[in-house]
C-alpha cells in the first residue's frame, strides 16, 4: 500500500525562503559595499553587479540627480552581456517635467514601453540603445530630498515590475534605494567635508606661510632696526627687547629681559616718567612722545626720546606697553652747540661796536674821575673818595668785561707765535697777582724748575691771560684764606709741560663740571661767565690742552698741556 503526499506547497515555501534569505544575504552584501565604497561611483558600481544577479533583469542603472542644477549623470549600470559597472559618459540637462516631479514626490516611474513613452530625453535615448524596452525607475530619496534614481528593465515591452523573481521586485528595489540614498548622500557629505578640509588646510598652510613671513619680517626689523624696541607688560617689567636698545644703554644683549623701566629711568625723570606710564596702563592714554632721560649700565646719563603705545587684546582691553627709543644725546649736545655758536655769533656781531662805542667814553670817564681827584682839596677829597674810587672801580669792571668781548673774537695764528720763555712768563703773572693774593689772605707757591730755560712757542699777551685767569678764581674761591700751588712738569709722550694750578677752596659743584667750559655759564654775581671759555679757546690756538678735577670742600686743580717747541 503506497501513500501519495502534496509537496508542492511546501515546495514553494522553500523556494520563497530561499529566495527571501538570498535577498537578505544579497542586501548585507550591498550594505557592506556601501559602507566601504570610498566613491559614490564605487558605491553604484558595487550595487548594480548584486542587484541584477538578485533580480535577473536585463538592465540595473544608478543615476545621480542634482535637481537645483537640473542636472542628470548615470553613475554605473549593467545590460546584456556587457556590465558597464564603471560611470559611461552619460549626462543630461533635465526638463522639470512630470516625471521629475513624481520622483521628488517619492513615486515609483513604470515605464511598459521606452519606444511609446512620451517624455523622450537624453536618458531614454540611451536606454533604447541598451536594449532597454521596460524599466521600472525608483527614487532615492534622502531627507526627504531626491538624490538620485535606481532603474531596473527588460528587454521586451511589458510590465517590467514582474521580473522573473515574482511580485516582491519593486520591494526590493526600495529595499535598496534606500541603502543607496543614504550611502550617495553620506558620500557626497563626506566629499564636501573632505574638501571643505581640503580647503581649510590650503588655507590655514597660506595664512601660516603668511604669518610665518611676517612674523620673520618683523622679527628681522625688530632684532636689526638701529632703534632700541622694547615689550613691556602692564606693570613695567620688559619682556622683550632688541640689540640697539642693550647696546645703547650698555648692556649685553638679553640682559635687560625682567627688569623693570623705573629702574632705568634716569632719577630726577623717574616719578615723572612713572605717571605717564601709569596712565597708559590703565587705558587713559593710548600713546604718548616725550623726551626723557635713562641711565646706561655705566652710570652716564642718555638722553632719549620716547615713544610708547598701548596695545590692546581681541576684546580691547590694555594688554602691554610697545616702546622706542632713540638716543638723541648726540642731537642735544649739538643743538646746545649750535645755541652757543648762535650767541656767540650774536655776541660777535656787537663786539666791534661795543668795544669802539664803549670803550672810548670809558676811558674818558676814567681819566676825567682821575682829574677830579687831583683837583679837589683835602677836605672835599676826604668827602668825595669813597665814591670816587667806587665809580672808577665799577669803571674798571666794565672795562674787563669789554676786554672779554674782544678776547671773544680775537684768535691767534701761528704767524702770531714766538718763542717765550714759560717760566719767566709764570712769573710776571704771579707779580701781577699778588697784590689781590695778598688782599685775600692766600698763599701762592711757585718753585720755577732748575736747569734749562723752557722755551714754548707762545702768544705772550694771549697765554698769560690764562694763568691769570686762572690764579684770580683761585684766590676768588678761597674767601677766608688759602694756598695755591703751582708747578711745571715736562711730558715725553707727547713731548711738552703740564702747568698745574692747584687751590685749596671751596671746590665745584659736580653738576656743573660738565658745563665748566661753556660760555655764559658763571657762579659768579658780577662777570659775563666767558672767563673760562676764553681760557680754552687760547689754550686751544697754541695746540694745548686745559683738565680741571675738584673735590667739593677741598680744592681744584686746573691742569694745562702745551706742546714742547723747544729749549735752551
């Protein structure tokens, strides 16, 4: 007895299981293919090959759509024997026409007959050459946006949905659509980003590259510039600084980083100087000039000017101070000389009629007070000396002082020089001083050398106005008495005598030493201040040298070289 059982029915089960895991299997392999893909070609080429195995279709095309540029490309496809799985050459300018529209709206294009279809393009055409005559297209759509189109077609006309696979085609063909959205719209964000990086690293590399070169750029004008440059934050310490600025204050190159501008700044300029940097600090000033004064590392004083300015953050706060300094020591010394050579110019030019307009009448008034005193009685002499001697005193006065304007701008030529012998000339000048010398109650101790006679090319009547010059203030700075000493010593290199003059008075002030020399510069109540200027102008024509070094409270020494021209 045989039993006969139906398996067709659990047949086709099988046969639908099977052919649901092998769509399973094939959308795990296309998942995979996406996620690795490194192109959206890649991504197309990858799918049509898997797609068309799984459906058994004649044609598997991916297209890629921009529909703000209207703008179709094929990106791969597969018919007939030959796979193109690579993008052909194919891309169109699409029309806005239904068929767009009904893919933006998400709706699936089933198309029975390419040849009878009335929307005839680029595209079409291409699919007819294929041997395309159904195709059922699919949108791919991402966030809610059109991306691109999946075509699946046959090679006859007639309902390309009912592909040998069965009725599930078209959602299969979703199935994958909405693989291939996702993975074209993740490429092409991946590609924007990619460029996007591409372009911010090209540039950040111009704007470094321009950084760097200015950077270097500033830091070559910075580290060379023959202006000192300095850095310094708010409180005043330096944080940075050049070379010219350490060379001209004296200092080795670095060593002013960390210290502080008070500490530099010259002390009668410091509190000064301080308020001013205090206010750029604290934002009431942006910038200022000024001229001040610096200490170099030696002690000397550098005159300099200035120029700081505020500089501020991002968000404009006061961040740190930038400074320049220019040494103007040189400038100043040179505009003072020029002032001097200006007065003196103007003192120049009034000599000669001073001297012609004043000094005739001047010794006319002298003679006529010297008549008057020979002239009048014993009695009324008695009465009227005082004043007498007065008047010729002050007489006598201004007539120096219009000696001095003479002497101002009269110099000596070497035509001029004769042989004359220095210790005899040393010695009239202490006769012609010792009368006042002994008024004052001041010693003068000269001790001419033994030997040979010493014999210097001289202008008698020009230098023995120096030594006189120089005994007078002697005796004037020792008002209660002293003792000056005077020696000669010869000098081999460079041959010739030192002539020192030596007191024991009240000494000068060490801030006018600096200033000793200049005319029109006196401590004195009475005289113009051109008494030593004229010393060294004629000490000068006879190719010499005058030094002085005093100690306050104990004594001057006023030292003068004259070259040796020769001696019997």
């Amino acid at each position: 007895m045989g039993v006969l059982q139906d398996i067709t029915e659990r047949k086709q089960q099988q046969r639908a299981l099977h052919r649901y895991a092998e769509r399973l299997a094939t959308l795990r392999t296309i998942d995979r293919m996406i996620l690795a893909a490194s192109s959206a070609e890649d991504i197309a080429a990858s799918v049509v090959s898997q797609l068309r195995q799984l459906l058994g279709c004649e044609h598997i095309s991916i297209a890629e759509i921009d529909v703000n540029a209207a703008r179709r490309v094929i990106l791969a496809c597969s018919t007939g024997r030959n796979d193109m799985w690579r993008r052909p050459s194919i891309a169109e300018k699409m029309n806005r026409g239904p068929a767009t529209e009904l893919l933006q709206r998400g709706e699936t294009i089933i198309i029975e007959d390419v040849v009878n279809y009335t929307s005839h393009s680029a595209f079409t055409d291409w699919l007819l050459d294929q041997g395309v005559r159904a195709v059922t297209i699919v949108p791919l759509r991402a966030d809610g946006e059109l991306v691109g189109a999946l075509a699946a077609g046959m090679g006859l006309p007639g309902h390309p949905s009912m592909l040998p696979t069965g009725d599930e085609t078209l959602e299969i063909l979703r199935d994958v659509a909405d693989q291939l959205a996702i993975g074209l719209r993740q490429m092409r964000l991946r590609e924007q980003i990619s460029r996007h990086t591409a372009e911010l690293e090209r540039t950040v590399a111009q704007r470094t590259r321009a950084l760097q070169a200015s950077e270097a750029s500033f830091r070559a004008t910075f580290e060379q510039a023959a202006t000192g440059i300095f850095a310094a934050a708010l409180h005043g310490k330096i944080t940075r600084h050049n070379a010219a600025l350490s060379k001209m204050l004296g200092y080795e190159q670095g060593a002013l980083d960390g210290v502080y501008l008070r500490d530099l700044d010259h002390p009668e300029d410091r509190d000064e100087a301080q308020a001013r940097f205090a206010r750029l600090g604290g934002g009431v000033t942006s910038d200022y000039q000024v001229e001040q004064r610096y200490m170099r590392k030696d002690g000397s004083a550098m005159q300099a000017r200035l120029t700081m300015s505020l500089v501020r953050d991002g968000d404009g706060i006061p961040a740190f101070a930038f400074g320049l300094v220019e040494d103007i020591t040189d400038q100043k010394r040179a505009h003072e000389a020029l002032v001097q050579a200006e007065k003196l110019t103007i003192t120049g030019q009034l000599v000669a009629a001073v001297t012609h307009e004043i000094n005739n009448p001047l010794q006319t008034a002298i003679g006529c007070l010297g008549l008057l005193q020979e002239n009048l009685g014993v009695e009324a002499l008695s009465q009227a000396n005082p004043y007498l001697r007065m008047a010729t005193e002050e007489l006598h006065r201004i007539g120096v002082i219009v000696g001095e304007l003479r002497d101002l701008q009269r110099e000596s030529s070497p035509e001029d020089m004769e042989p004359t012998d220095l210790v005899a000339l040393i010695n009239r000048v202490v006769d012609l001083a010792a009368y006042q010398a002994e008024q004052g109650r001041v010693e003068i101790e000269w001790e001419p050398p033994q030997g040979d006679l010493i014999l210097l090319p001289l202008v008698p009547n020009r230098i023995d106005r120096v030594f006189l010059s120089l005994i007078l203030n002697a005796i004037d700075a020792m008002p209660d008495g002293g003792h000056i000493h005077i020696q000669i010593i010869r000098t081999r290199k460079p041959s010739g005598v030192c002539i020192s003059l030596t007191d024991t008075g009240i000494g000068i002030d060490p801030d006018l030493m600096p200033h000793l020399f200049e005319p029109f510069r006196t401590t004195k109540s009475t005289g113009m201040g051109m008494g030593l200027y004229i010393c060294r102008s004629i000490v000068h024509e006879h190719r010499g040298q005058i030094d002085v070094e005093s100690t306050p409270g104990r004594g001057t020494t006023f030292s003068i070289w004259l070259p040796l021209g020769g001696s019997a």
